[in-house]
C-alpha cells in the first residue's frame, strides 16, 4: 500500500479528484469505459464536487456505490442523497449511470443479488472495477464491512446486507469484488482514525478495514489520522 499525507481534509479531497480523473481517462483509452464504486463521507462528498469539474471522459463512466443504508429516497442518512447533490447536479455525467443499490425493496437479500447482476453487466463476469473509493472507520470498518457482522464471512457474493449498525442495516460490496478492483483508493482524514490506520497499514486482519488487499491501494490521508503511521 503506497501511504501519501497531505496536510489537510481539503487537500487530501483534491489530490484524491486528479486521481480519479486520471484513472478515469486511462480506463477510457484502455477498455472504453470507466466503473467505479463510491462510499459516502464529508471528505469524499468534496472529493466529487471537485471531480465533477475535472477533464473527465463522462459519457463512458458508470457510478456505482460501495454501500448504501437501508433508508427512505432522499433521506440525509442515503449515500445516494449526497453523490448526486456532489456530483450528478455538477458533472456532465448522464444520470442513468449513477447506479444506486436498491435499499428500498422489501426483499433486501434479493436486491442485493440484483444488484451483483448489475455489476455483471457492467463490469464482467465476475465483475473487476476500475477503481474502488474506501473510507475508514474509528472502529476498524470500510464499506459496511463493520466488526462483528456476518457480513465478513461472505466469500460467495459480491453484495451482500449486514445487519444493524448504528441502527440501519446496510447493503454493502463484500469482500471478494473489492479486492479484484484495478485500483483502492482509500481516504483518510481526522486525528480519531490514527489508530485504525496505524493498523490498516501493518495488515492487521483483525480490523474489517485490514482485509481488503493492499496490493493495488493508493492511500490519501491528512496529517492527523497519519500522525502513527510512516508515509511513503
């Protein structure tokens, strides 16, 4: 895992868009398109207004989500609620290519199971994406990837609904598709994550956050949360 830190929440939003919009554009030259799945958080809410003004190839990217809780269309909790407020109503990136999970259903687990087939059709089968954005918890977690869930044990489905946490359940990636993404880009910023990422970056596999493969990860953190750790 290559560790870069900048010296703020701002600046790690920025360089964190240039990468993107460069990982964008050499998808779109190598393979015609560009898939990447997105978490939610007030750093990477700025990272995507910011993207949103970068040279971007937009017709050929698809936004799918990391993860989503289980909430009512336009609640603040949604993840969605914020992607589009961030980048849809700025980019000129179609609106049908935003990909939500679809938390509203009643049959949560068959949702999920739709939504992997989504995944399918955009990404192959299985599907490889071109670039997974994470974010890390104080508790160790990523995505919905939260201690102590079942949901740490599924190596058979790459999407799959947790039970509750901080009292929504979630529908989340799983482990098996992020770690066969091109590229991790994780963002980190806040002196509460110091710990988690003290440990994320020694491969502590007794965190949720120090499962995902460190192999193809770039991580962007303020100084902060990377005050334990030793940056490349």
């Amino acid at each position: 895992m290559k560790i870069h830190v900048l010296p703020d929440a701002d600046s790690v939003a920025k360089s964190a868009a240039k990468v993107i919009a460069m990982e964008a554009v050499a998808a779109v030259s190598r393979r015609g398109q560009f898939v990447m799945a997105v978490s939610g958080g007030r750093t990477p809410w700025q990272m995507l207004r910011i993207l949103a003004c970068q040279p971007v190839p937009w017709k050929n990217v698809h936004v799918v989500q990391v993860d989503e809780r289980v909430a009512p269309p336009g609640d603040s909790d949604r993840n969605l609620t914020h992607l589009r407020e961030s980048l849809l109503e700025h980019a000129p990136l179609p609106p049908e290519q935003i990909h939500a999970m679809p938390v509203e259903e009643d049959d949560l687990p068959a949702g999920a199971a739709r939504y992997a087939r989504l995944l399918q059709q955009l990404a192959g089968s299985p599907p490889v994406l071109d670039l997974v954005h994470l974010g890390l918890g104080p508790d160790g977690h990523t995505a919905s990837l939260v201690p102590g869930d079942p949901v740490l044990d599924v190596t058979d489905r790459d999407v799959a609904v947790t039970e509750t946490y901080h009292e929504r359940r979630r529908m989340t990636l799983s482990y098996p598709i992020l770690n066969r993404s091109r590229r991790i880009l994780w963002l980190v910023t806040g002196a509460d994550k110091a710990e988690m990422l003290l440990r994320l970056q020694r491969g502590d596999a007794s965190i949720p956050a120090g499962r995902v493969s460190s192999e193809q990860a770039l991580l962007l953190s303020d100084r902060a949360a990377a005050s334990q750790t030793s940056p490349d």
